[in-house]
C-alpha cells in the first residue's frame, strides 16, 4: 500500500497583500504634535523646522495623515486646510472643550446685554468686509484689508439704510421679536457714541469703535487677522485661516443681510461704503460664516 504524504495547502499564486505598518508610539505622538500645532494659529510653519517637517509627513504618508486626521476628530477638531500657507488650520466642533462660542466671547469682552449684541455685530461686520465677494472667499490668495473705523463706519452706514426700510415700512418701534436680526440692532449701534474719550484721549471700551477695536484684537490674537499699522484705529490684513473659517462655517442669515444691503463692493482689495453695480452678486458661497459657533 502507498503511503500517502499529506502537503501543505498552498496559496494560489499572486502578489501578497501588503501589511499595513503597525501605528507606534512615536508615530501617535507626531500625530498629537502636529495637531498641537494647529491649536497655535499664531505659529508659521516656515518658522518652525519641526512643524515644516510634520506638514510634509502629512502630505507625504497617508497613513500618518489618517491618524492625525483621527486624534483631531478625537479632541472635537475639524482639520479644514493642511498647507504650507496655512499649517494644520483647525476648528473646533460644537461639543469641543476647544469651541470658543461668540455668546462666550462677548460675555467676557462685556456685562451688559447690549454690548454683548454689538460685540457680535462687530465681528460679522469685519467678516462682511473683510471678504464681501463670494470669489474672495474662494480665492485662496485673496488678502482683506479692513480698518477699525471703515468697520464702524460700515456698520453705521448699513444702520441708515435699515432705518431707511424701517421707515418706509412704517415701522418706527423697536422692531417685533421675528424681526431678523440686523433690524434689532441698528437702533443700539446707530445710538451709541462712535469714539467717546476718557480725559486722557484715549478710546472708550464701549463705544463702537472701542468694539470693533476688541474684536480685532481678539482675531489678531487667535490668528486670524494681523495688525499692520495703527491708521484709521488700527489697520488690518486677513490669514489663510481666517478665509478658511469664514468659509467653512455657516453664517446664516445675519451675513447675509448685512451683504445683502449692498454697500461693501470692492475692486481692487479695498472695501468701501458705495452702492454697487447694478447685477453685482452679493450672494455668499456655500456655508460662509463666522469663526464661532
């Protein structure tokens, strides 16, 4: 009788499917740093060899990038951009420990109800001006350029023409509680001073100008502006992550609105307060906003 061998199965032949690395302790922590360098929007990547080097990884390993994608989206993070312009550009969702709600900002920036309302006002006016065109949103290397006071002047200018509506409506109260919302606030910005003075010359917190002034501040310190010169209360240029979080987030109908009054066309980079063009499109793309939720 023949014995008989028993031989191993043998796998038909082909090419193996490729292992996928096994994610080290090392490779989590790069992921962690480069994110880490996202939350400093103030830190240029042609600045920082480490982060230059963690950029190019990104772009360069897919693996790397899905797991620095994940311990984002595990923080609360939305990574909007990774780019030499703009690093890892970052934003947190509505439940990140991250968020920085306007509803807070304006809480800590004031304690009366009032002028927390106009401290939201005034950072959806720099957005409007700073990018009153849906091209300039889409424009990666489109730069706004606003100033505290052509802000104020915006806003005041928008007021005229909402009490100009409200006029023609025959509606000369505080506006009915469905009323959108550049209706109800005309009144308490148009009724504050635009500058006021302490005895040493210096700008008043609460004015409206000392508004628009903290709201810069604020983006200049988050990022999202820089501050380049000190003419007309202070001159501004946007980032890249500020159009990103423009772009990204929905403004809804407040933006809008305040677009839709038509007063800040611009032609060569600069906003200014005359009406537009007949046909101009001052409708904003797709999900345009502001950096808060």
């Amino acid at each position: 009788m023949t014995e008989q061998t028993t031989e191993p199965v043998r796998e038909s032949a082909g090419t193996p499917a490729p292992q996928t690395p096994a994610v080290t302790p090392a490779d989590a922590a790069d992921a962690a740093r480069l994110v880490s360098f996202g939350l400093q929007p103030r830190l240029q990547p042609a600045r920082d060899a480490e982060y230059g080097e963690l950029l190019r990884r990104y772009r360069e390993d897919p693996p790397f990038a899905r797991l620095a994608d994940a311990v984002a989206t595990g923080l609360g993070l939305i990574v909007l951009e990774v780019s030499d312009r703009a690093g890892m550009a970052v934003t947190a969702d509505e439940d990140s420990v991250f968020a920085v709600r306007m509803g807070d900002y304006a809480r800590r920036a004031a304690t009366d109800s009032a002028d927390r309302f106009l401290h939201g006002l005034a950072h959806l006016a720099l957005a409007a001006m700073a990018f009153p065109r849906p091209e300039d949103l889409a424009d990666d290397g489109y730069i706004g350029r606003v100033t505290v006071n052509g802000v104020d002047a915006f806003v005041r200018h928008a007021c005229r023409k909402l009490e100009e509506r409200a006029e023609e409506q025959g509606d000369n109260t505080d506006p009915v509680s469905d009323a959108p919302g550049l209706e109800a606030a005309w009144r308490v910005w148009a009724r504050r001073s635009s500058t006021g003075a302490t005895k040493d010359a210096r700008r008043l917190a609460g004015s409206t100008t000392g508004i628009v002034g903290k709201a810069a501040a604020f983006l200049t310190e988050s990022g999202f502006l820089q501050r380049t010169g000190d003419e007309a209360g202070g001159t501004y240029r946007t980032t890249a992550r500020y159009q990103l979080q423009v772009r990204d987030l929905a403004g809804g109908a407040a933006m809008s609105e305040l677009l839709g009054l038509g007063i800040v066309p611009v032609s060569d980079g600069t906003a200014t307060l005359l009406p537009p063009d007949e046909g101009d499109d001052l409708d904003l793309v797709a999900d345009a906003g502001l950096p808060f939720s």
